[in-house]
C-alpha cells in the first residue's frame, strides 16, 4: 500500500508537470490536439491524486502504524471518525488534501469550459498545472505521507482540541474555499495571456468565486464556532495568525465579488480587479505557509519543518509573475468609461473596495511584522487584539454603513435631493434606533452604539429593497405578495441574494457588537468555590453543588463541577464546565459549559479554571448577549450565497444578448 501511494504521487507530479509543459506549448502555439491531450493530464492527475488519498485513508481506518503518518497522528482508541479525519490533522495530510482539492477544482473547472472558453483555457490548464506541480513535488521531495517504519504497539493520538466534531468539516471547508481561488486566478491570468481581458472570464468564473467564497466563509464561521465551544477561552476570534490567514483571502474575494459587478456593467476596475485576484489566491497560499512553515506558534499551526522555504519562495515567484504579466498587458485593461461622479453606484463600489483591501493590508501587516522584526532585528514582537479591533471599527464600521448606502444609489450619477430622498426612512430607523438603546443604556461602548445604528441602517435598507421591488412586482404582474415577492427574488437572484448576504452579515455585526461590547465576567480570584458557595453574575445566581469524575470515558477521563443556576426563585438548570484528561496523548482539554437562549441571543458561558485537593473550584463566567445572531448569521449567509448561486436561465439569456452564445454557454 505505501507503494502504490507513493507510485501514485510521482504519477501526478508527472501528469501536472505534462499539463504545464504541453499545455504551455499549445496554447502558444495554437496547437488544439496537443492543448486536448494537456486537459487530458490534468483530470487524470486528479484520478492519481485520488487513488494517494484512497491509500492514505485507508491506512488511517485500519490504524496501519507501520505508516509513519498514522502513528503520529492517530491511536487505537481514537474514534473512527477522528482517525480518519487525522487525513488532515497534520502537514503531510493537509497538503494531499490541498492537491486533492485543486485537482478536482481544476478538472471540473476545465471540462465545463472546454468549449465555450476555449482560448483562455488553453492558458488556464497549465497555469492550474503549475501549481499542482507545486504541491506534488513537495509531497513526493518533501514531505511525503507514505514515510513507513516498523508498526508500533500504538500510535501517538491526537491533539485533544482536534477531537471535536467540527474538525470533520471545518478544515475541509476552508481547503473547499482556499482552493477554489486558484480557478478565478488561473482564469484571470489564461485571459491576461491569451489576451482576451474583456468580461468573459469573469462570467466564466463568478460561480467558482462564490462558491470559494461561500465555503471559506462558512469554514471561519465553523471554526469559530468550534473555538468557543471547545478551546475553553470564552471566545470565537482571537486574531489568531492563522485565523487572520483565512480572513484576509476572504476579504479581499469580497472587494473582487463586489468590483466585477463594476466591470461587468461599466467596463471599469479591470486592472483592479485582476489584482484583487493575485492577491486573494497569493493571500490563500500564504496561510497554507503559515500553517504548515511551523514560523508561528498557534494552535492551527504544525511544527517546525523544511517545507517553509518552499512556500515562500513560490509566493514570491506566483506573485512576480502574476503583476509583471498584468503590467504587460495594461494596454488591454483600459476602462471603457470613467467615474462620472462620486455620488453613484460605481463610486460606493469603490469605496467599499477600499476599505476591504485596507482593513485586509491592515491585518496582514499586523501578522508579518512580528516576522518581520524577528528575522531582521532578532526582536520577539506581538501584535495583540487591540491593534486588530481599532482598525476593525475604523474600517468595519464605514463598511456597515456602505452596505446600506450603496444598493439605494444610482448607476452613473445621483443627485444630493434623491439621495436625501431614498435615505431619509433608513437614516430615520437608525437614528430611532440610536436614541432608543442610549435610554436604554447601551451608550456606554461608543462603538457597540455605533455598530446597533449602522446595522438598523443597513437593514431598513435591504427591507426597502424588497418592499418597493415587491410591490412593483405585483403592479406589473398582479396575484398576491407572498407570489410576487417569490417571483421578485426568482428574476434576480444575484440581486436580492446579496442582499440576504448583507443581511447576514448585519447579524453578525450585531452579534459580534452585543457579545464583545456590552459582556458581563466574573472569574473566582485566589480563593476556591467550595460545594454551596454562589456568585451572581448578570443578575443571575451560580451555586457549585460539587465535583464528579468518570475515571474511563473512551479514551480519556472526565472531570466535571456542577453548578444550579437561579435567576431570582427561578431555577435555570445545571451547567458543569470541567476538563478531560486524554490518556494516550497525556494531555487535558478544558470542555466549556454553555447555556444558550435563542430566543434572547444570549450565552451563559462557565470555564473551569481548576481544582482545589479540598474539592473546590476556580472558574470563570461570562454572559454573552446577542451572540447567538453571529451563528444565526451563519445560515443566512448559506442561504443568500445558495440563492445568488442558484442557475437562472433568464440571466443565461441577457449574457447571451450581451456576450453572443459563446458567454452564453460559458456562464451556464
């Protein structure tokens, strides 16, 4: 079996270097058999990708220690579904899966488009197989997870925070969503080199941004969701080095899914939008170097290898050639028209654009510096939360209000009197809004007011939207409302699914705001909670009863304090923090208690802190309000991507009028 992986591995690393070669040669050369034949390597190269992965897999479900991979990273009594999610629990894994992902992404990719896009094709296959050449020869040089050795008694299991639910889908959402920037790249570059930079390879690639979009996207808030229930801290974000790592392709795919709307109906932001593109796929290569160059200490991150010069020195090589071909090619990236005024669409778009890349540049700084300095200086330098959540508010706050504006204001040029017309009810909500939570209290963060108003903005907007395009709907066509706005939504799903999207992530605004602004903490001091003892958190009452242990609970043991909860006579429930102590692995995990209330949107958070010989406790509480809108937000924003996904024949139809059959057939 390791044979065969490895054999399957040199096999792709020859086809993908094939796909680069002859595809390269075809393209320049016009060549359609030989560019047939390259289109050929590439899906085949998937095929071998998949037959390494089967072998892999497969080893991991048989606990086949004799594969070093499988020993380091599983053990007997780890359960099944964590042994074979350990695919991807270390460096040698993860990669495969990325080659795994790409080859598929690239394969699917070439053969709907074979046809219709068939000279930017000829460019996109071996720019796909140059990077599938990347990540073959580091697996098969470099980090190969076929290594074998005499099988031990027993593996090394797994990190405790990894044996959580969540990390059988959050890791591959986030590949699903890395990955899938590598075809909006090699399209973008296929139309720079084969010279037809017009709107085409945009439509040929809207829905694969989206969708890399749509997953990495739900993949943050999945793992989120998975760092606060599981890590132990009382938190979803921490600014973490590899969090930022996945957010920043994120924000600068959203400037790009914003801006191509520009392109697509003025002409405009071409070299904008070519570079939004390197830097989303250069910014989605540079995560898998933090993560797997061991240079960061993070709980993401793996230890300390070669691999890391490689990775470098290939960002470095995509991103040199990637703007020096987008140099060359400016000629062909003029805009068709201008600006013509600051108050219009175009313009909101613009701004909007801005202050993604700057908020996305802001992070990014704030994660390389420390590397920066260390590697220059030998200076061991932290950038902590608060530079993060300054410029969240100096950007992220003009950007919530953005969301709102732009959508009301017209293409090309929009007078000051329409626009004080179309944003007088919305400014009016906020403003209400506003003085309604300063009576209430709420004034004390600036910033959390400030979010609460915008958000109330943002949404008196998008419900405006439906309102006057439902009601124009049913003038036109007549029959009830609920049918009119269904037909609403059905004639321009990219329309109003953004604004679900925008909806959803006003929620997450809120929750976010609610959650970090307005917060209510308690943590024991130097002296222990003994059984009977209580505090009052947030008006509520906490009595510790006791602790109780389960000595052999599958491969750990469970220690747990359990508390009643009041609130005045009212008895809540029972919560019981505690932590588990994994034997294999000889470590412990903290295991958060959590009370959750959908109908208010707050948590009641307990974290034991630990244990007195006398039975008593430490343990921190929060209360968290509003924070279950951030994963409410979660499902809104799957179903606003699924709508402005979801194939529409009439759209197929204006950009066959628009582009001829060939855009036509490309888009659908």
């Amino acid at each position: 079996m390791p044979e065969l992986g490895r054999a399957a591995l040199i096999l792709c690393l020859g086809l993908s270097l094939y796909a680069t070669v002859a595809g390269s040669l075809a393209a320049r050369e016009r060549r359609r058999r030989l560019a047939v034949s390259a289109q050929n390597a590439l899906i085949a190269a998937f095929g071998a990708a998949a037959v390494a992965s089967a072998v892999l897999l497969s080893a991991l479900a048989r606990h086949d220690f004799s594969f070093t991979y499988v020993a380091d990273h599983t053990s007997r009594k780890l359960p099944t579904l964590y042994a074979l999610s350990a695919f991807w629990g270390g460096q040698e894994g993860s990669l495969l899966l990325w080659l795994l992902v790409l080859l598929g992404y690239a394969s699917a990719a070439v053969y709907f488009n074979r046809v219709a896009a068939r000279e930017v094709i000829a460019w996109v296959v071996p720019t796909l197989g140059v990077i599938a050449s990347f990540f073959a020869l580091l697996l098969v040089a470099v980090a190969n997870p076929f290594q074998t050795q005499a099988a031990p008694a027993d593996g090394l299991g797994l990190n405790p925070s990894l044996q959580n639910p969540y990390f059988a889908i959050h890791p591959p959402m986030l590949y699903l969503g890395y990955v899938g920037l590598s075809v909006p790249f090699a399209f973008a570059m296929g139309a720079l080199l084969s010279g037809r930079t017009d709107e085409r390879w945009i439509v040929a690639t809207r829905r694969w941004t989206l969708g890399a979009w749509t997953f990495l996207g739900v993949g943050q808030l999945l793992g989120a969701h998975w760092a606060y229930v599981e890590v132990g801290w009382g938190g979803y974000y921490g600014w973490d080095p590899v969090e930022n790592a996945a957010l920043m392709p994120w924000l600068a795919a959203t400037a790009f899914l914003h801006s191509v709307m520009v392109q697509e109906k003025k002409g405009m932001m071409k070299v904008w939008n070519m570079l939004l593109v390197v830097l989303a796929f250069c910014l989605s290569i540079f995560g898998t170097f933090l993560t797997r160059s061991g240079i960061i200490t993070s709980i993401h991150s793996f230890t300390q290898s070669s691999i890391g010069p490689w990775f470098l020195g290939f960002i470095c090589l995509i991103t040199t050639a990637s703007l020096l071909l987008v140099f060359k090619r400016l000629p062909l990236l003029r805009a068709k028209t201008k600006l013509e005024s600051i108050i219009s669409r175009e313009a909101t778009f613009l701004y909007n654009n801005l202050l993604l890349v700057a908020l996305c540049l802001t992070i990014l700084w704030g994660v390389t510096y420390p590397l920066l300095t260390q590697a220059v200086l030998g200076q061991t330098v932290t950038v902590g939360r608060p530079y993060y959540d300054f410029f969240l508010r100096v950007f992220g706050l003009p950007l919530l209000l953005l969301m709102g504006i732009g959508p009301l204001i017209a293409w090309r040029r929009a007078s000051w009197s329409s626009v004080r017309r179309i944003l007088g009810i919305p400014a009016a909500v906020s403003l209400a809004v506003g003085g309604a939570l300063i009576g209430l209290g709420a004034g004390s963060s600036l910033p959390g007011l400030f979010a609460y108003s915008f958000a109330a903005f943002v949404l008196a907007s998008i419900l405006l939207e439906f309102v006057r395009g439902t009601m124009a709907r049913q003038a036109v066509a007549g029959g009830g409302y609920g049918a009119a706005f269904v037909e609403l939504v059905a004639r321009n799903r990219r329309r109003y699914g953004g604004y679900v999207v925008h909806a959803a992530i006003v929620f997450l605004a809120i929750g976010i705001a609610g959650s970090s602004a307005y917060q209510s903490t308690y943590e024991t001091g130097t002296k222990a909670l003994m059984p009977g003892d209580s505090v009052t958190v947030a008006g509520d009452r906490y009595v510790f009863r006791g602790l109780t242990v389960r000595p052999n609970v599958g491969n750990h043991r469970e220690l747990r304090a359990a508390f009643d909860v009041y609130s005045g006579n009212t008895y809540l429930g029972r919560q019981a923090p505690g932590q588990n102590f994994y034997f294999r692995e000889q470590q412990t995990s903290s295991e958060m208690s959590i009370a959750s209330s959908w109908l208010t949107g707050e948590d009641r958070d307990m974290i034991l802190g630990g244990t007195t010989k006398t039975g008593g406790v430490f343990v921190k509480i929060l209360v968290k309000p509003l924070i279950n809108l951030i994963w409410l937000a979660g499902f809104i924003f799957v179903a606003g991507c699924l709508i402005t996904l979801w194939p529409d024949a009439r759209e197929v139809r204006r950009l066959a009028e628009r582009y001829g059959e060939v855009g036509a057939r490309v888009r659908a």
